[in-house]
C-alpha cells in the first residue's frame, strides 16, 4: 500500500498537519516516536489560543484524539531511514516499510545535555531533562535549574510547587530570552533563587546528586538538577537526501515550508523559522500539508 502522505513527527506541526490532511482526503500515515513531542514535556501552557493554562501533555492528548477522530493512522515507532525514490520515498522501520508519495518532517528536536562531569552518571539519579516527568520526586528537596529562556522559568516555576528551593543558574546576565511574563512570576515566587553570570562546571554525589560546582568556585548543595539549555534539531535520518540545512542544522525551507528535496516538506522545531512555539508549528504543519495537497493534485 502506498500513502499519499507520511507524516514525521507527533508534536504540534505533525498532529496539525494531519488535521488539514485528513480534511484534504489525504491517505495518510503519521509515524512518531513518542505522544506529543517535547511540547507534552511543557509544565503549563498560556500563550494558546482557547487555553489560559493548560499542561502539555493534556494539549497534545486533545490534539491527538482530533487526529484519530478524523480517522487517521498513527504508529508510535522510530524511524531508522527514508529513502528516495523517483515516485516518492521508502520510510523503513524496524521491522517494517512504507512507501509514500510525499513526506512532511515534523521529528522535532532533543533536549541538549551539558556534557560535563557527572551528568552521564547522575542520569535518572537527580538529572533531569522534564520537569513535567519528574517534579513530584523532588518533594521539599533542593533543585537547581539550568537555562534561562522560557523552558527554565517555567520548569522552575512547577517544580517551586514541590521543592523547598529552587536555583534558576543562568550563565548571561539576564534573561533576555524569556517572556517578561514568566520573568514576572519567577521573581515573585519566594521559593526561586535566581544566579547569574555562572555556570555549572561538574556534578557531584555518591550514589545521587549531592552538589553542583560552579565556574566561581562556589558549591551549591542540591538534590535534583533540570536540565533546560536549549535543544537540536532531529536530522540525522535525512542524511543521504542531500537536505539542506543551517549552520546549527536546522532544516531550510522557503514560505510553502518545501525543502530543497522534490515532495520533502518540514515544519515545526526541526525548521530555520524563528519562532519555536506551539502555534507557529501547528501553522507550518498546516501549511506544510496544503502545499503537499496542491502538488499532489498537480500530478493526478
């Protein structure tokens, strides 16, 4: 069986894009590593439309069970490399393939880790890369969190719900990335210590999280560590298409979110557009299914 289209991703641009593509009467598959994408790993969404706040994982079972009602197939599965063809792709799974005429990439990205001494061996012993996953387990605990932009104050933001203390440690001066909002309810909750112009150099512990070092030469007593430093974009089964892509490999695409690659469109995270929100890449996705829609048509 061969599909119209193949969807990449399970986030906000996949899930959309299989909305406009299902109303497009579009045979279509969505193939996704996980529910929701890293957008389900969000503490609480505000800037939604219809949702004052929400958590992310609840947005993106709702957006998941429209996709499903409009009756279209998703595989919760790892793709392990696409293939050209002159009439399309070969998407291969494991243990399994599907040939589609035309592929949105939606795959999203992965949270960056630190690469510094101790994160590896602390790994699910007091790091932490979702806040949302693991908050509860640090009930009247000490926690740092790492970054500054709008992941990390809202990550610090639920876990001050659990922990006795929470440290915000950002190597800039400012946040000057995050929105004033968060910005605003960071520094009113008392529970929030906020450290700037530092950065954490080395974890250290027995059997768990014990302190951090940092570039000061401070040590800071901690139990639980967030990891919140940014993310990069999931490619690596594009190689071998010839995609184009920017310096920090994001995917490039022009404004019918095509690719350099024929019947290859993206959206989301994974692109080169500026914003990286929930609504701009569910407007990607749905941009991204009608141009598939229009050179499908095209070529019947």
């Amino acid at each position: 069986m061969k599909y119209d289209l193949i969807i990449v991703g399970g986030g906000p641009a996949g899930l959309t894009a299989g909305i406009y593509a299902a109303r497009y009467r579009l045979n279509t598959l969505i193939i996704s590593k996980n529910i929701g994408g890293l957008a389900s790993t969000a503490p609480k969404i505000c800037n939604y439309p219809s949702q004052m706040n929400i958590k992310g994982f609840e947005l993106m079972q709702n957006i998941t069970k429209q996709v499903q009602e409009l009756g279209v197939e998703i595989i919760y599965d790892e793709i392990k490399k696409i293939e050209k063809k002159n009439d399309g792709f070969i998407v291969h799974l494991e243990k399994k393939k599907y040939n589609t005429k035309k592929i949105i990439y939606a795959a999203g990205t992965d949270r960056l880790r630190m690469n510094i001494p101790g994160e590896g061996k602390f790994l699910g012993r007091g790091i932490s890369y979702c806040a949302t996953c693991d908050a509860a387990f640090f009930k009247k605990k000490t926690v740092a969190v790492i970054g500054g932009a709008d992941a990390a104050l809202s990550s610090a933001l639920l876990l001050s719900e659990f922990a006795s203390k929470v440290y915000i440690i950002y190597r800039q001066d400012y946040f000057f990335r995050a929105e004033p909002a968060w910005i605003e309810l960071v520094q009113k909750q008392k529970k929030i210590t906020l450290i700037f112009n530092e950065e954490v150099l080395e974890i250290n512990g027995k059997d768990k999280v014990e302190s951090i070092k940092l570039k000061s030469g401070k040590e800071l007593n901690v139990n639980g560590i967030f990891v919140e430093i940014g993310s990069v974009p999931q490619t690596k089964i594009l190689e071998g298409l010839g995609i184009k892509t920017t310096e920090k490999g994001y995917i490039i695409v022009d404004r019918c979110q095509k690719t350099n690659v024929k019947g290859l469109f993206a959206a989301g995270d994974v692109t080169n557009n500026r914003l990286k929100q929930i609504i701009t890449a569910a407007g990607e996705g749905a941009c991204a299914a009608f141009s598939a829609y229009e050179e499908l048509k095209k070529n019947k």
